[in-house]
C-alpha cells in the first residue's frame, strides 16, 4: 500500500465533516422550532385555536373563549411575554389552521387518542379527567409539527400548572 494512502488527508476529513457543521452549530438551540414560532411569539402574539368542549372550552356567543383551557393558554402566553389572539371553529377547521400555521396552539379538551396526531403535535397527557362515558380521558393540547421549543415549553408550563415540577 503506498505511503499516501496509509495517512489520512487533513482536507479530505474537513470535507466529510463539512455536512456536519451546521448541526453542530444548532446544538445550543435544541430543542429547535423548524419554523421559528416560538421566536415570533415571544414579545408578540400567541395565536390560539378553541374549538368548544365543555368544560375545557367553551365560545359565548359573542365568539369570547372560556374554560380552563382557555385560562392556561392566557397564562402560557404571559409566560412567553405575548398576548393571546383567539380563533374559534370546529376540530377539523382547527387542524388544518394549526398544520399550516395559521395558529399557533391548539385547545379543545383534545385526549390523547385524538384523531389529529398526523397532522399535529400533541403534548404528553397534563391531566386526566372522567368523560361523558364514565371512562378516563388524558387530556392534551397541540402545537404544529416541527415547532418542538414551542411544543417544549408548553409542556413544562402545564407540569408545572399541574404540579409535576
């Protein structure tokens, strides 16, 4: 074997290193949001979903939000320095809104078997209550996919709500 091929290339291992750099330039941000909502956000405007479910959710009919939920998500939203901008509709509405960015948080006393999850992001379960049926139900927000510091955020924001932190 010749002598050259015996020792490594300096720029050889800099060019197949090269595809790397920009990961490890995003290491001090993960987790990361692929569009940068959490950014946008903050000092902004949270633009939240509600689609009603009582006792989660609820919509006057002035179109004014109420319930739990609608209560948390205010509170995420101070904790972002940003204030909430309330949009009302149907679960499917809301889904598509929230998968092309339209919103930025989805609320509605979605479960954890929600029919969403391949369009959206669900939180882990914060709370479980007893639906209509008598069975437990794990409740869970959304988020778009991708946006996972936001996703991140909320979810340590309802541990701590909860009191799991």
């Amino acid at each position: 074997m010749p002598a050259d091929r015996a020792r490594p290339r300096p720029g050889r291992r800099l060019l197949l290193a090269a595809p790397l750099l920009p990961l490890l330039a995003a290491c001090g941000r993960i987790p990361a949001d692929s569009r940068g909502t959490t950014e946008r956000v903050r000092g902004g405007t949270l633009r939240v979903g509600v689609s009603p479910n009582p006792p989660a959710t609820d919509v006057a009919d002035d179109g004014s939000p109420s319930g739990d939920e609608v209560d948390l998500a205010a509170a995420f939203a101070r904790t972002l320095d940003a204030e909430p901008a309330w949009t009302t509709g149907a679960e499917s509405a809301l889904a598509t809104e929230l998968e092309t960015g339209g919103i930025d948080l989805w609320i509605g006393g979605l479960d954890d078997t929600s029919p969403w999850t391949s369009k959206v992001a669900l939180t882990r379960p914060y709370r479980t209550v007893e639906g209509p049926d008598g069975k437990e139900r794990k409740l869970v927000m959304a988020v778009r996919m991708g946006e996972n510091r936001l996703l991140t955020a909320l979810e340590r924001f309802l541990a701590h709500e909860e009191g799991e932190l």
